[in-house]
C-alpha cells in the first residue's frame, strides 16, 4: 500500500521513508497480547460470571518490565451495553483474538485498560496498538477511537475514515477475503504512554441480531513515530482545505494532500445513470513525431484519489476521482479512469434515508463457516455442526420479505460403528522336534474391537468357521522309532462377554501329549473367539422426532420486525433445515 503512494510526488516519499523507519524500528517485532485466558466474563453485567466485576478480563495478557499485564474491558461512565449473545464475549479461535459481541441497532462505549495482575493498579505501556478486525461477510459497524496518535489499514479500503465530534469514526466499507490471522483485515490504533483506551462500538439496522467485534493487541517499546500538521497552501488546484482540517495533525514528516484537501464544490461533476463503466479519459502516444535526444523519461503518476461522496438523489451510488500528473516528452502517459463508483445501499451518505420509502426486497448475508465437530466418546448421540446468518438488507415498503431458514445443523459424521480388526499372521515357530513330526504355531490377535454396533470378528466367510488367534501345524515328519499320537486337553469355558471385553469372547485347549515317531500331529486349532451378543450400549436408539413448530410469536415491531416459532427434536441427531 504504501509502495503505490510514495510514486505520487516527493512530499508523500517523505512520508513514506517515514512510516517505513517507524515500521522496522520494533526490532523483533510488536509482541502480541494473549487473549486466551479469560479470568472473568461479566461485561456490564451481561454475562455467565455473576457479580462483581462486570468487565470481561483478559488475565497474564502480557509481561512489562517483569510484571503481569492483564486487559480489562468494561463500560464507560453513563453507558450501557446489549449483547445479543453474551457466551461470546471472551476469547476467539486464535490465542491472540478477542471479541465482544454487540445486538443489532444499538451502541456502547468501552474502556480497555492495562492493570497489574496482582495490585489491579494501571500499567502504562510506552507504545500500545489496538487492532480491530473487517469480516468476510458484509457487516454494517462503526468503530470510533480517540487519543491514538496515528492509524493504519492493512488493506487499503476496508475502513471509511469520518471525522465527527466524539473523534475518528472506521465504518466497514467492504468485507475482507483473508483469515483473521493473517493481519490482512486488521485496522490498527497506535497509542503512546497508554493505561487505558476508549472505544465506540456501533451497529445499525434492526434490532435483534448478534454482530461480533474481534481485536488483537500488542505493544513494542522502541516505536517512534513522526508526525506533522495541515497548514495553508498544502492544497493543489482545484482543492481546499477540508473544513476544521488546519492544525489537524498527520503521521510522517509532512501531510499527504488527501488527508488536509477536499476537491472544490464546482469540480464536482454528477453522472446521470445508476451505474459507470469503461474508461473515462485515456492517452496514447502521438504518431510520427521526431525522436527527442537526450532525455530522460519521467512517466506520469496519478494523484490520489479523493474522499468518497454522493453522486446524488436515490441511485444509491457514490463516486472518488483522482487528477492526473504530468509527464515529459520520452515519459509514458497515465493510464486509467479517473473517477470510480459503488453502489453502497447500506450507506446513508450514498443512500439518503428520504430514498427508503421505496420498494426493496429483502436480502440475505451470506452464511457463516460450520462450527467445529468436537470429537467426544459418546456412543448415545452423534456430533453435530451449525451454522448460521443473517439479514444483510431489510425489505422496504411493498419489497418481499426474506424466507427461508437462519440456521441450519447436520450430522458431523454418518455412523459411530466400528467394526472388529484382525491383525496379519505372524511368522511360525521353530518345530518342536528334529524329527518324528514336531509341531509349530503361529498367532494373531485382536487389534480393534468390535464398537457401537459394528461387526465382530465372529465367523471366518471364507470357511464359516470360527475364526481363531492361533494355529498348528506339523513338521519334520520323518520317522524316529515308534509312533505316539498328539494327545489334547478338553477346550476351556468361554471367557470374555464383560466389562472388559463387552464385544468378544475366547476359549482355549492345551497339548498334552506331543506327537512322537510318525504319530498322528497336533495339527488343530489351539485357540477360538467369537463375538458376543450385542451389549445393551449398542442396542437401537430411539427415532429421531421432529415436533411439531410452535405457533409463530408476535412481530418484535409495527415495521420491519420479526416473528420467531421453535420445534423440538428428540432421539437420534437429525439434518435440520432452520429452527
């Protein structure tokens, strides 16, 4: 991102080199605050935790100075806070994430502060950086900071940046394809001798649906970070000072022009369709001039582009545009459009709420990822998965209203049933005797049991025969004197079919008498198993049941509400679709 704009003009170079030198001064890198150990979940009195404190706790987030760093969040002085699901707020799927969830159509105001592990007293870290995270689905929230010295996105426009008179205001412009992760979605806040940071959370719409904010921290103590101020004349042609922006300060040794200079009202051009594409203005090389010796190329390079703004009356749309440079005679042109658009109906700086007596469907998000399967022995009910979403857009005025399910459930696997596993035959002994046919053996064994109905090693198919551990068989049969036949023992009981072996049983018989000189061999099975009658553990499960749907609930409001009905599934896991 910031490769692109130091091509722009040497004053943002400046600024560049110098966001650069503040990014690698951190010499093995910011170190990440550890969300993971969540001491108490209370936050403003909304949560599993009761009692004193309501605050969500981050415990030994962090070390400083050879003291324990803990995170508290609780509520600023005079507000309130919502939660649409208070079991979320704590730690995420990462040991360095966090979140606090947030009902729909409401607001609050947070203070994350840095204590002492043991006295609870404010530990002030000479750097602290805040990052709060863009989604993959479209989300429409709103993050307002104040007190940080400079602020950072990791991709350039997820984020739009709004001025206002309770500080600097993030709104999620567009969600963000890359994992939490990897950083690519962060919005970062840099804060010098920090104890404490306050933070404006947000989000519009109807009220009743759950949005989660998720942030990482993390403190380095050798930042610096330059800054400078919007003074007079930094504004090119066609541009003014934005207004209250003189003084404003800005990170790097000089001020880019976009963040001190608007472009003038009677620039402002308005398209009159819904919708641009193509290119606005192009360049090409003129034909058939004389070649220009010596000279030094010096192509052409876009200014930055403007702030967003409306384009006007109900399209829904707004529009950027950017100037381009100049190039010399052996330069290449600039190449490109120079104004954009998108269509943000969410906005209402692009969507005026005057347009939404209109007509508009309902439209829905996209669906969440499945929830993890957790592996557990429990032979009485499979695992299941879920997931859900959410309204993106309500409908308006006679548009049709969203159908169909907010979540859904489906099995994490088929069966639980394990079937009985034999090992491979060993190698067979040595012969017992050098002559007068001896005998050797070899075995096998049971490697798994049979599990949760699954078939047992019972019967041999290729003979239907009981299958056996251990077998016989006679060698070096030449003749030594007199014969004497084997001579076995009676088979055993059968042992097995108990708490130990629920799923097999086996019986045994022993040689009494080796074959001597030519007598009959011990060429017989020693050893048997054969499965048990199926335990009570594995008998048929009740049915699944799907009840019937409760009668649908009063709407939640005179407009744009919501009715809720419920059903109740008993027995086997069932695929449903909704509830």
């Amino acid at each position: 991102m910031w490769g692109v704009q130091c091509l722009l003009f040497p004053l943002v170079s400046l600024i560049c080199a110098a966001r650069a030198h503040f990014l690698q001064e951190c010499a093995d890198g910011p170190q990440k605050l550890l969300f993971n150990y969540v001491a108490h979940s209370n936050l403003g009195g909304r949560g599993p935790d009761a009692g004193e404190p309501k605050e969500l706790v981050f415990h030994k987030a962090a070390q400083h100075n050879g003291r324990c760093v803990e995170m508290d969040v609780g509520l600023a002085d005079g507000s309130s806070y919502e939660p649409q699901n208070p079991q979320q707020n704590g730690a995420a799927t990462a040991e360095t994430l966090g979140r606090v969830n947030l009902m729909s159509g409401t607001e609050t105001k947070l203070v994350f502060a840095l204590r002492d592990c043991e006295t609870k007293a404010k530990v002030e870290l000479p750097h602290f950086n805040l990052s709060f995270y863009a989604l993959n689905v479209p989300s429409p929230r709103s993050i307002t900071v104040t007190g940080y010295r400079a602020a950072f996105q990791a991709t350039e426009g997820l984020f739009n940046k709004e001025y206002t008179a309770d500080g600097t205001t993030f709104s999620a412009a567009t969600p963000c394809e890359s994992s939490l992760q990897s950083g690519d979605c962060a919005l970062t806040f840099y804060f010098e001798q920090a104890s404490e940071v306050t933070v404006s959370l947000k989000v519009p719409g109807v009220h009743g649906f759950g949005h989660l904010f998720y942030f990482s921290g993390s403190k380095c103590n050798t930042i610096r970070l330059p800054y400078a101020t919007c003074v007079a004349g930094v504004c090119g042609a066609d541009y003014v000072l934005k207004p209250n922006a003189l003084g404003k300060q800005c990170v790097g040794s000089a001020c880019e022009e976009t963040e001190c200079c608007q472009l003038r009202a009677d620039k402002i051009s308005y398209p009159l369709v819904q919708s641009c594409h193509g290119t606005e203005r192009a360049w090409r090389t003129c034909q058939d001039l004389p070649e220009c010796h010596p000279c030094i190329p010096v192509d052409c390079v876009f200014h930055p582009w403007t702030e967003w703004s409306p384009v006007g009356g109900c399209s829904g749309l707004c529009k950027r545009t950017r100037l381009p440079g100049q190039n010399n005679e052996c330069g290449n042109p600039c190449s490109g459009p120079t104004q954009e658009t998108v269509l943000r109906l969410d906005d209402p700086m692009c969507y005026p709420p005057h347009c939404e007596h209109k007509n508009r469907d309902c439209i829905w998000g996209q669906w969440n990822e499945w929830t993890h399967c957790h592996q557990e022995c429990n032979v009485c009910m499979l695992g299941q998965r879920y997931r859900s979403r959410e309204i993106y857009l309500a409908e308006l005025g006679n548009g049709l209203p969203c159908t169909g399910p907010w979540n859904e459930t489906e099995p994490c696997e088929a069966s639980h049933a394990r079937d009985c596993v034999m090992s491979d035959w060993a190698e067979w002994t040595g012969c017992s005797k050098p002559c007068g046919t001896g005998w050797q053996a070899r075995m096998r064994r049971v490697i798994q049991e049979a599990r949760y109905g699954g078939k047992s090693c019972d019967v041999d198919e290729s003979n239907g025969e009981f299958m056996v551990t251990r077998q016989t068989q006679p060698c070096n049969t030449e003749s030594c004197g007199n014969p004497v036949p084997c001579v076995l023992s009676d088979w055993s009981n059968w042992e097995g079919c108990d708490s130990d072996t629920p799923y097999q049983k086996f019986r045994f018989r022993d040689v009494l008498q080796t074959e001597m000189n030519g007598g009959k061999a011990c060429d017989v099975d020693l050893n048997e198993t054969a499965g048990c009658p199926t335990p009570p553990i594995d008998q048929p499960k009740p049915a699944c049941v799907i009840h019937e749907w409760s009668p649908w609930s009063e709407c939640s409001a005179t407009c744009g509400g919501q009715m809720v009905r419920s059903r109740k599934v008993t027995g086997e896991p069932c695929v449903l679709h909704g509830q």
